[in-house]
C-alpha cells in the first residue's frame, strides 16, 4: 500500500487529520473532480488513503450538518463518497469490494453475486401493428441470453388490462413469478393500489416495488397488512433516521420484504454501515437489502458487505449499464471482477466520459 494524495475538489474550508489545503493542482496518480453541476467547487484538499479509510473525508463534509432535510446533500456527499472509496481501494491495490469486506464484514466477501435484469419500461412509441407484448418478452429473452435469470417491468402507469398483458408476456420468457418483480415508482393512490395488487397477486410475483406513495407510510402499512405480494421499497429514504421511521411506521416484514435504500443517495459508505446496523438491531437480516441503482460502485458494496442482490441496467452500451468488459453474468451471478477500485477504466464507454478530468 501507498500513502500518496489525491485531489478532490469541495467548498470546505476546515480539514482536519491528514488533510491539508492548498491551491487547486493535480498532486498523484489520480483526480476526482466535482465541478459547478454539483454546487461542489472552491479549495482543493489533499489526502492520503490512510484519511480516507478512517472516514475523515465524510467527518468533514458532514461537519456543523444538522439533523433532518434529507436531500440534495445527502446525494452530493454520496457522490463523493464513491469517488473517495475508488482512490482509497486503487491505493492499496485492491477492488473495492476487497476493501470493503476486509474493514466491514470480517473478510467475508460473495464469492457470486445475485444480480437481476431492471428494465420493462413503457413502450408508447412502438410502430403501428406491434405488439408491446411482443417487445417485453423480446427484451426479456435478451437478457436472459446475457445470463440473468430474473427480472424487473414496470407497472402502475397504464390500464389495468395493459399492465397484465405485460406481465404475462414477460412471465412467457421468465418463468415463474419468483423470476418476475414489477416496479410502481409509488405512482398509484390507495384504490388504485389495492385493485393493482389484488389483480396480480395470483401471479405470485418476486415483489412489487414502491406500490404506493413511498413516504406514506400509514399507507405502506395497509397495503403489508393485506399480504397480496412481497413488497421492496426504501429508495426515498437518504438516511439512517429515514430508514428507521420506515421501519417503525411502514408495517414491513424481515422475511418477507425487501429494502432498496440507494447507497449514493444515503451519504455513503458510512451512512449505509448506520442503515444495516439498524436493521439487524429490527430483526433483519443485511440480506434483504437490495440497493436501487445499478451502476459498479453499488455491486461493489453489495459484494463487500454481503447484501441481498445488485440491480443492473444491463444494456452496457448505456454509461452506467452492464458490468466492464470481460465480465459475464452466469445463472443470474457475477463474480466480483479483480482491477483496483471500481474497476470503471475497464468500462470502455464510462472511462471515455471520465478521461478527460483524470487527464
């Protein structure tokens, strides 16, 4: 391991530990800039891996923060924070889910991966005469040909009927129910919600993904309470305070639900050690967590930590879709990839966009 500093941009004028202020200059092997679009600009600040192991970068960016307010911040810091946890792990050589597992789960890292194929968007531009059923089990079947075996669609923002037919012609590629969750991005009332649950409980789904307005959590209660399908939401809580009023309130259960709080929009590693120390302490188990977002710093928190499942976009044409060239999914599994960090650089199309600011 190497204690050589990096450079990353913030707009905080108070460091402590191994940090130190300087003028804005390119110092070591590697450069996080965060510029205007994230509000994020101003002094430079060095630092070591050893300051970034021992979360001084977060102490600082969370310095004189109240509690309460949830928002943009807690996603600007969780930014941060991923760019912070790609030095640290390049610094020592290591993929971050190495790191990761080493500092936070005894050394216990998965060895496969889960991960499940999320896509099944609305299709409202289709060519006269096709079928959107027919493009839904078309979309499934290439991702089941790239190794997945379970998957996600939408649901909740069409008729009733037209939500059906899409499920049925996904489920005529992927199987069982158990392959098959929907997603309602908290679209739909409380009729509606309990009409679209009653009419697809019989499919006997994986889960239904936000059913209901996620921060309703009188709601959310309800609709656990009748028991139609397993329920997976979280997405909208940015903080451990959020996750623990969802748990008090949202009437889930630990062995039947699942929680998607978004790593990088709950402030971070840190944070997130926070999210699953509460959960264990209600009962349940670090499995059930499911992170929303797909992108390469999630698997490797996922993979580090020992959660439940990686959702990918798997399109890896897309910025943030599929996984670096050379890895594969395999019966619905990844295997952790071995390049230091992220391991982003082996992702020809996201290097590309990030060359130029590690110029």
């Amino acid at each position: 391991m190497y204690d050589r500093p990096f450079t990353v941009l913030l707009d905080k004028d108070e460091v402590a530990g191994d940090f130190t202020l300087c003028a804005p200059t390119v110092v070591g092997p590697t450069q996080a800039v965060f510029d205007e679009s994230a509000n994020w600009a101003g002094a430079a600040v060095l630092m070591t891996a050893k300051a970034i192991m021992r979360d001084e970068p977060w102490s600082v960016m969370m310095r004189n923060e109240k509690a309460g307010g949830h928002g943009e911040r807690a996603g600007a810091i969780g930014v941060l924070d991923a760019a912070l946890w790609d030095l640290a792990a390049k610094a020592e050589g290591k993929p971050l889910w190495r790191v990761l597992a080493d500092r936070f789960n005894g050394g216990k890292a998965q060895a496969r991966v889960p991960t499940y194929a999320s896509g099944g968007h609305y299709r409202d531009g289709l060519a006269r005469g096709a079928d959107e059923g027919d493009a839904i089990a078309a979309e499934i079947s290439g991702y089941r040909a790239l190794g997945y075996t379970q998957f996600k669609i939408k649901v909740g923002g069409a008729a009733l009927d037209r939500d059906k037919a899409r499920i049925e012609a996904a489920l005529r590629v992927a199987g069982a129910g158990e392959a098959l969750a929907v997603d309602g991005n908290g679209a739909t009332d409380r009729a509606a919600a309990f009409a679209l649950l009653g009419a697809l409980a019989p499919y006997k789904l994986r889960w239904f993904e936000e059913p209901c307005d996620p921060l309703d959590y009188a709601l959310l209660a309800e609709v656990s309470a009748a028991d139609f399908l397993p329920i997976a939401t979280g997405e909208n809580c940015f903080s451990a305070a959020d996750t623990r009023n969802m748990l008090r309130y949202g009437g889930l259960r630990p062995a039947r639900d699942r929680l998607q709080i978004d790593i990088s929009l709950a402030y971070g590693v840190p944070e997130y050690l926070r999210i699953i120390a509460l959960l264990e302490e209600a009962g349940w188990s670090r499995t059930r967590l499911v992170p929303h977002a797909g992108h390469l710093f999630s698997f490797h928190v996922v993979a580090g930590l020992g959660l439940g499942s990686h959702e990918a976009a798997p399109d890896g044409k897309l910025l943030f879709g599929g996984y670096p060239e050379g890895v594969v999914v395999e019966d619905g599994h990844v295997k952790p990839w071995d390049a230091p960090g992220t391991g982003f650089e082996r992702k020809a199309n996201l290097y590309a966009a990030f060359a130029p600011l590690l110029a």
